[in-house]
C-alpha cells in the first residue's frame, strides 16, 4: 500500500517474537565473578557503592567519601582489580 510513492507498513497480525534468553548464564557468572571478590574486599563500605555507580556520579561519590577514608578506598579498589586480573579467586 503507498500513498504519493511511500510505502507505509502494514503490522502483522501473529505472535511476537519469542524473548531471547541466556541460557548459559554467561551474565550471571559474570556478575559474580565481580561480587564474590568485591565483598571480599570492600572493608570500608564504600567498594560496592563506588563501582556501582557510572563513571559520571563514582566522581561525585568519590568527592562524599571521607578525606580519612579515601585512601582505604583507594588501596581497596586497586587490590580489587589487581585480584581480578591475575584470577584465581576462590569462592568461599
């Protein structure tokens, strides 16, 4: 069907496409293969809220951490990242 040479589209009458899903679970090993470790490692409280966040608001996050605590956050964020690259974190 056209109207002055564009085609509209016609919606077509049926089922919907099905919904994709991961059967391998792939997202979810990830997830934990980041939580297990952070738990681990965040004795401050303020690891997780940090990598929670977006790059945008971790600044702004960073900024209300107290001045004390900073550094524990640092050390906390660097042996966390350091842990996963090397792998070989065993989940207790």
């Amino acid at each position: 069907m056209s109207c002055l040479g564009v085609r509209t589209l016609i919606p077509q009458k049926g089922l919907p496409a099905p919904i994709r899903i991961d059967a391998s679970d792939r997202q979810r090993e990830y997830a934990l293969s980041i939580l297990m470790p952070m738990k681990k490692f965040d004795h401050s409280g303020y690891l997780a809220i940090y990598l929670r966040a977006s790059r945008e608001a971790s600044y702004s996050i960073w900024e209300r951490i107290p001045e004390r605590v900073q550094g524990k956050v640092g050390w906390e964020i660097r042996r966390l990242k350091k842990a996963l690259r090397e792998g070989g974190i065993g989940i207790d």
